[in-house]
C-alpha cells in the first residue's frame, strides 16, 4: 500500500505542472499567404477545434483542427474574391465539400521547435517550425509544400512554360494561439 501511495503522489508531482487548455478561437488567428510570379494573395482561416499542452509555460503538444470551409482571401475585394475563393476551394486545391478539415498534430518538441504532421485532402506529411511565447499567446510560423497534398495546379514541379501563370509551391501559414481563461 505504501508503495501505491508513494507512486500515486510521485505521478501527480510530475504532472501538476502539465495542463491541457482549449485554445480560445476568437483571440486565436491563422493567416495564410501565397505566392505566384506575379504577385501574393493571402487570407484566413479559422479553427474549429483546438487543445494544447503546456508545462511550466513551454508548449509539449497540441491537434488543431481547421474548418477549410472557413478560408478567407484579405487581399480581394468583390467578383475577383468570390471567384479566388471559388477556386481555392475546388479540387484544383483544397477540395473543401470531399474534405472539409485539414488538423496538425504535434509530435514533439523540444525547446522551441515542434515536429509535427499536417494533414490536408486526406494526405499527411511533417511540418517543423519554432514558436514563441507573447505573454500568454504562443505564435510562429511554418510552410508547407501545397504539391505534397496533392494541389499540382500550376505548380512549375509539373508544368512548363507557365510563365506568369506559375505558383509557388509554399504556403506560409502564420499562427497565433490564445489559451481559454
């Protein structure tokens, strides 16, 4: 009994420290962007669920869950936002009605950076990035190969002669994380 008792306390030490928080979505941002040879266009997107890790203040864990159908383009006004948004939500790139979510989960971290897997269309792939801490908010960035979850329009990769027409293959997804009070 006394060896239950002592490994009983022994696991809540340890663990005391550690809690599991919901991320508030209405402090919380994800922006996107991406590039083309003539330009950028860039937008958001919103989480529709989301929990972290945290210990002592550093990030140990985390799934965050993306509603696709979310996505916002910031830089279009009008006709030519409808139509951009139109497009990036056909199966030309995310595909939104056959997959409707696209999660990260992180595998590990140590320090500051994070390992983790991206999933989008059903496709999983790693991503690594740093993070920090804004007070109570964590914040960082990382890229994605949009190629590598199956979004090959005009990507250079697989086309020629695209000219202006070229896309880049990166997308460049920045975060900031607000725990719930």
């Amino acid at each position: 009994m006394k060896k239950l008792f002592t490994s009983l306390m022994l696991t809540m030490a340890f663990t005391a420290n550690v809690s599991a928080f919901e991320i508030d979505q209405s402090k919380s941002s994800l922006t996107w962007k991406g590039t083309k040879v003539s330009g950028e266009h860039y937008g958001q997107v919103f989480l529709k669920k989301a929990s972290a890790k945290i210990e002592d203040g550093k990030l140990l864990g985390g799934e965050f869950v993306v509603d696709m159908d979310s996505v916002t383009v910031t830089d279009l006004e009008g006709e030519w936002a409808s139509k951009f948004l139109s497009h990036i939500k056909s199966g030309d790139f995310f595909d939104v009605k056959k997959y409707p979510e696209s999660k990260l989960v992180i595998n590990s971290v140590k320090g500051n950076k994070v390992n983790a897997t991206l999933t989008v269309k059903d496709k999983s792939g790693p991503v690594s990035f740093t993070y920090k801490n804004e007070g109570k908010a964590i914040v960082g960035d990382f890229k994605f190969d949009r190629t590598k979850f199956g979004m090959i329009y005009n990507s250079g990769n697989f086309f020629k002669d695209l000219g202006d027409k070229l896309i880049h293959n990166d997308v460049l997804v920045q975060f900031k994380l607000v725990p719930k009070k």
